[in-house]
C-alpha cells in the first residue's frame, strides 16, 4: 500500500492502525474523566 508515496507493506498497516486505535482509546478515557470531574 502507497501512502505519501511510500511502500508499506499488510503488516505495517495493521501495526499502525492498531497504533492508533490505542491511542483513540487512551485519549476517550481521557476525555471521560475531564467530564466526570465537570460534572462534580
């Protein structure tokens, strides 16, 4: 797969995206506190 003009191969791709979708997740749990302490 060609990403800015870059060869990366299935797995790289996979590794990445699982990258991240950790990230996403460490960044909503984030998010849920900062609304809980909001809403204190």
């Amino acid at each position: 797969m060609f990403i800015d003009d870059k060869w990366y191969t299935e797995p790289e791709v996979q590794a990445y995206i699982k990258e991240l979708k950790a990230r996403i997740s460490t960044l909503e749990a984030a998010l849920e506190r900062c609304k809980e302490e909001e809403n204190e």
